[in-house]
C-alpha cells in the first residue's frame, strides 16, 4: 500500500502519494506525446515538396515559353565599345562630361529589334582612355534574340545606332560620341 507523505508549500498543506516502481502511471487524457500530432510533421514536409516542385515547374514553363524557342530562334552576347573622342592626351580611367555625363560605368545600354522593340538590356562597363586618347567602355548585353535582320542600338540617353544582324553578332560593334 502507498504511503502518504505531507510537503508544505505556500500557506496550504498538500498532499502526494508515492508510488511504488512496480505500479503503473496512467497517461492524462489528452496529453500529446513530444513529437506533436502523429503525422503532421511528415504532412508538412511532403506538402513543402510538392509546393516547392510545383512553383520550380512553373517558373521552368514560364521561362521556356518566353524564351522563343518554339520558332526556332536563339541568342547572342551583343559585344562592342562605346568611344567619346577628343578627350585630350589623358591617361587612366574616363567617363563622360557635360552632355555626355550619363556615359559612365553602368549606364544602360538597350537593344531594339527590326520593328522596334526592346529585346534585351545590358550596360556599360568602366571607361578607360586607349592610345589615341578615347575614352571607351565595353558593352555587354546578354541574350541578345537573333531572329531580327537588323537592330538599333542606344547607350544612355543618345541617339539610336542601326546595325546588322552581323554587325551585332562580329564582337566589333564601336558606338563613337563626341
């Protein structure tokens, strides 16, 4: 038989009841155990799976119909250089001044297809003077669609340059301003 043992705490008596190692404690009602509610956790980790598979296979879709490829057309790197001339016997890193001041490191560079349309956007990396005293900076714009017999290029705010579809695709494309 249990015996009943007295503990005080506070200003009331209370009692406990010590139990032998050889009866057994029943589980409260309603008590959870420490893993939570028996499945949820690998619910929950099979619905993140399928969500995450699911937004991946949309984004994929998404991409490959906006890429084109269904008329057969594919891309290019747009390669070349913008060059401010007369800039003076300098040496070292440019860029522009005055009404050239928005041809600098990073300014946008956009192309335009036949029908006009922009069809890609790149920039303009750091400017550097060459041997005859230029300031130039490299272009690089990114898949560039080569569907288009010719396109238009801008740096900037300037004016639109009208090129060949070889033209663009040579790596020799030189935009000149003064």
């Amino acid at each position: 038989m249990p015996e009943e043992t007295r503990v005080e705490s506070g200003e009331g008596a209370v009692r406990e009841s010590e139990v032998s190692e050889e009866s057994e404690v029943p589980e409260e009602s309603g008590a959870r155990s420490k893993r939570g509610v028996p499945g949820f956790r690998g619910a929950l980790v099979v619905a993140a799976v399928i969500g995450l598979a699911a937004g991946a296979g949309a984004v994929a879709l998404a991409w490959g119909l906006s890429r084109s490829e269904g008329n057969g057309a594919g891309t290019f790197t747009l390669v070349g250089q913008a060059r401010i001339t007369a800039q003076g016997g300098e040496v070292g890193t440019c860029s522009g001044s005055g009404p050239l001041s928005d041809i600098d490191k990073g300014a946008l560079v956009t192309v335009y297809d036949s029908e006009g349309l922009v069809v890609a956007t790149g920039s303009i990396g750091s400017g550097a003077y060459n041997d005859s005293a230029a300031c130039e900076f490299p272009i690089l714009v990114r898949e560039v669609p080569d569907d288009s017999a010719s396109y238009a290029v801008r740096v900037g705010w300037h004016a639109r340059k009208e090129i060949t579809n070889m033209e663009a695709r040579s790596g020799e494309l030189v935009l000149t301003f003064s």
